[in-house]
C-alpha cells in the first residue's frame, strides 16, 4: 500500500519520480519512485539534521558502495545513491511482496519444508553479504522478503554509518532489534567486537521465530529478551529436530563458537542434500551454491546486476515500506517464476554440481540490463538489452561481439552463461582469453555445440558435439571450464568437448559474447543471460 505524498514531500530526486509514500521512521521515508527508465525502485530519503553532518555523509558514502559489492545471492540490489545531494538518498529495488513478519503474523510458523528453504535463502544472502565485507546488523523478519518465492534480504551494510555516528546514537541506543541481537551487541564497553557472528546469531533467531513463531529469548520486555540472551539457553523446542542442532550453535553465547555464515551454509546443504534439493526449487539451490563459493579472503571483485525481480524497501530504525497483499507463504515458496511473470529467456539449467572455490577476481552479470556489458551498435551487428536479457544481432558481417568488461582472465576459470539461440542459422558464441582479435571460441548451436581457436576469424582445430534437438528459444546453460590448461565445455551440466589450450600468446584474455551467423544468410540473433566468470 503507497499513501499519498504530503505538502512539502519532493517529487523528484537524483531523476527518480517520486510517486507516493511507502513508510517513514526515525531516519527517514521511503517513497515509491520512477526511474528513466520506467522502473519502479524504493527511495530512501534522508533526514535533514543527519544531512549536515560530514561524519555521517562519508560512512554513508562509505557503506553505501561496500554493499554495492554484494552479488545477488537471495539479496536485494543497491541501485543508487548520492551521499552528497542536499538531501542525501539511497536507491534500492522495489516489489510488492510480504515479509517473513508479515506471513508469520498472519499465517503462523512455517512447515518444515518451507522454513528449510527460508534458512537456506537467509544463509545465501549472509555468505553473499559477509564475503563482500559487509555486516548487516539488524537482521530481522521484517528485512526478509518474498520476491517470486525466494527469500531475499534486504537493508544490509547501512545500518552502520547510523550506528557509529556518535551523535546520532546515544549511550542507550543501538541500531537492531533485541530479539535478535546478539550477546555481544549489549556491550556498552566495546570489549567484544561486533562482526559477521552477530549475524549469524541474529539468523538462528530469524529461523526459531519462522519455524515457531517466537523468537528464542522472547519474554514480557525488551530488557527482559536481554537479559536471557545474556545468560538464558534459547528456547527451540519446537523448532524441528533437523535444525535444531544447527539453530542452536547459531546462538551460542560466545561469537567464536558460532559457524561462519559460509559453515553455516554448508551444513545446511550437506547435512543431507537429497532432501534440500527435494524441498527448495531449483533457483534457490542454485544460488545458495553459488555463495557457498563466495568464501571471504578470496578476493572476489563482484561486479553486480540484479534481477528486475528483488526487494522493495529500505529498513532502518523503524523505517519499513507496507505491502498491500500478503500471498500464502506455500504458493509464494513452491510457485514457480513463470508462474508470477512471463521468463522469456526460459528456465536455465541447474549449474554442474562440482564445487569450485572462487581465488581471484570475477564478475556477476544478470545481463538484464545495462552494466558490465552495455549496447553495442554498428554496421556489423547489433547487442541491445530487452526482455530482461542480453540479444545479439548479427548484420553485415557473420559475426559480431557485444561490449563488455576489459577485464583480464588467466589460469584455472570458468565461464558459466545462459545462451539462447533466437533464430535459424545462429549460434550463440562465447570467446575466452580473447586478446585482440584472437581466441578461444566456443559456439552453441541449435543442434551441437564446438569449440575451436578463433584468430582473427581464421579458425583451427575445431571439435564439435552433437546436441539433443531443442527448438528456437530454448535456452542451455553453458559452462567452459579451465584446468591445467585444458578446458572442457559442459551445456546443461554434461561435459560435452575438451581442448588441450596450448597457443602461447593466449595465456590470459577477455570474455566475450556474441552471434555467429553460420549459414550467411542474413541477421541472426542470440540471447545471453546470467553470466559467471569465475578466477578459479
């Protein structure tokens, strides 16, 4: 539900049409808005006496382009933000659906099937947040949505440029809520320092309140909560009895007896991962082991576009955007996208389940929009984002590549995109230690796939594999996998082709991606999506 703009509200900011009032609280509103581009976000505006502060605009700053960082695993997107504008703001996806608060409110505890599902989203997006370097510290019910059936978390790593502000938080006030803060937060003193196991801690407390519909400390008062989380065992008796275990070392007294969110994660996906997979919809697993890769130390350069499909509001001291219809939590987790929207890219294929540990930098793409890879236009061919994904056009030549970042990619890596081909005679073509003109090349064809040395368009020793028949427009999951010099090409999670990658000049080189012609005879077009590329 949006109320209605009030005198002296603006309606316009940082080119964002303000549409009407989504919630207001100690640190601000937060409005409905437009964009340029006709998309709906949340804006978050700040109050004018924190606005006058340079400590406060530089943490701000600071905080604001550290989650940026955050790849979209189960988490909502930092569209933008202008620390510096007279009144400074935050931008962030908008979508009309129900927190976890709101559903257990009006629907009381979760399933067993569905809370697992609900645990492991959280889990995701706390591997996701921690591995960029960011704490979220004020993980709750109300920063938990439901976007298309998975959970995502919102309002992470802003609540500290509130909470350091000394002026703006006095001596008996913190920034949390005490149900789900952890021992350690309650220390006045600094004695014990607040990281990543404060939010670990608030992710047990997250997952009792879901799975029972209190939370694990709950008593008559905030001061009362406190006290027995200081020196109470939490309360998890009717929590079912697979999570138990894992819930209750979450909320260990002591911070370094607590998983990382990582740890935390893979015992939720190993302890008996026939029964995840049989309960969580494939998105959801698939995400959740791609931030279990995310392990922090890895010195992972996340470069990051979100889905369209994300949350909506900003939390922060009690600021919270209404919703105005609250699906039955069942249909929300079990549905799937197509059900809720059209997905003309199709549904990709899960990735192939061999785990991989992220060693250096890589880069996140949804494609669907312009970010890493932006609009390509010349008399060769044509790369322009539209329905939600990246289409590629070939025009007076039989090849052409959109473009995209100059990063540079050596050693062990992979490159993992979804590829759709649109028309007769295209081929979907992914470049790899490309330098110039020259490089690897793989092409997805509609009815096999080959990978081969690409020079300059002089092409050698190419190998080629026979794909299942599949009709224009479905889309393969293509993975090329590099190893000890060798890569192996893998569509929908079955190794397909390997090459031996022996040309000395192209021992390091850029991703690229494009359409290839095959028969010349006339435009062909292909779609890409969903883009991993991986420092291995």
């Amino acid at each position: 539900m949006t109320d209605p703009l009030r005198p002296g509200d603006p309606v316009e900011l940082g080119g964002y049409r303000l549409l009407g009032r989504l919630g207001q609280g100690g640190m601000g509103a937060v409005f409905l808005g437009r964009g340029g581009d006709g998309r709906l976000v949340a804006v978050k505006v700040i109050r004018p006496e924190y606005a006058s502060e340079a400590e406060f605009r530089g943490r701000f700053r600071s905080e604001v382009n550290r989650a940026r960082q955050v790849p979209p695993f189960c988490t909502a997107e930092v569209l933008d933000a202008d620390p510096d504008h007279p009144t400074p703001y935050l931008v962030v996806e908008y979508v009309d659906g129900p927190s976890l608060s709101q559903v257990i409110a009006e629907q009381g505890p979760l399933t067993a099937g569905n809370l697992h599902s609900v645990a492991v989203g959280v889990a995701t997006a706390l591997a996701a947040i921690h591995g960029a370097g960011v704490i979220h510290r004020d993980l709750k019910p109300a920063n938990v949505l439901f976007a298309l059936g998975t959970p995502k978390v919102i309002d992470f790593g802003i609540a500290r440029a509130f909470e350091v502000t000394s002026q703006h938080t006095r001596t008996d006030q913190m920034v949390g809520t005490v149900a789900y803060m952890a021992p350690e937060r309650f220390d006045t003193d600094h004695h014990t320092p607040v990281g990543p196991a404060a939010d670990v801690f608030a992710w047990g407390a997250v997952v009792a309140y879901a799975g029972t519909g209190r939370t694990p400390f709950q008593a008559d008062s905030p001061a009362a909560t406190a006290a027995r989380i200081l020196t109470q065992p939490p309360d998890l008796s009717r929590l079912p009895a697979s999570l138990q275990p894992v819930v209750a070392r979450t909320l260990a007294k002591d911070p370094r007896e607590r998983p990382t969110a990582h740890e935390l994660l893979d015992l939720l996906l190993d302890v008996d991962q026939a029964e995840a997979t049989q309960v969580m919809r494939p998105e959801l697993l698939r995400v959740a082991e791609a931030a279990r890769r995310t392990r922090p130390g890895s010195r992972v350069v996340r470069r990051v576009v979100l889905a369209a499909v994300a949350a909506l509001t900003l939390v922060g001291g009690g600021l919270l955007a209404a919703h105005s219809v609250v699906p039955r939590i069942q249909s929300a987790l079990n549905a799937s996208p197509a059900a809720v929207q059209q997905q003309p890219v199709g549904k990709p294929s899960p990735t192939p389940s061999r785990k991989r540990v992220i060693q250096g930098p890589s880069i996140f793409d949804r494609l669907d929009r312009p970010g890493q890879w932006t609009p390509t236009r010349d008399d060769s061919g044509r790369c322009e984002f539209t329905n939600d994904r990246l289409e590629a056009t070939t025009g007076g030549a039989n090849w052409f590549a959109c473009k995209g970042p100059a990063d540079i990619f050596a050693g062990d890596q992979s490159v993992t995109v979804d590829a759709t081909v649109l028309t007769s005679g295209a081929c979907a073509s992914i470049w790899f230690r490309k330098v110039e003109e020259a490089g690897y090349q793989v092409l997805v064809c509609a009815k096999d796939v080959r990978i081969r040395l690409d020079d300059e368009g002089a092409v050698s020793g190419e190998s080629k594999k026979n794909l299942p028949p599949a009709e224009l427009g479905h889309t393969r999951r293509i993975e090329i996998a590099v190893q000890d010099q060798k890569a192996t090409v893998y569509v929908d999670g079955i190794a397909q082709l390997s090459t031996t990658l022996d040309e000395p000049s192209l021992a390091a080189g850029r991703v690229e991606f494009g359409p290839y012609d095959d028969i010349q005879e006339g435009d062909t077009k292909v779609a890409f999506a969903n883009v991993e590329v991986l420092t291995l």
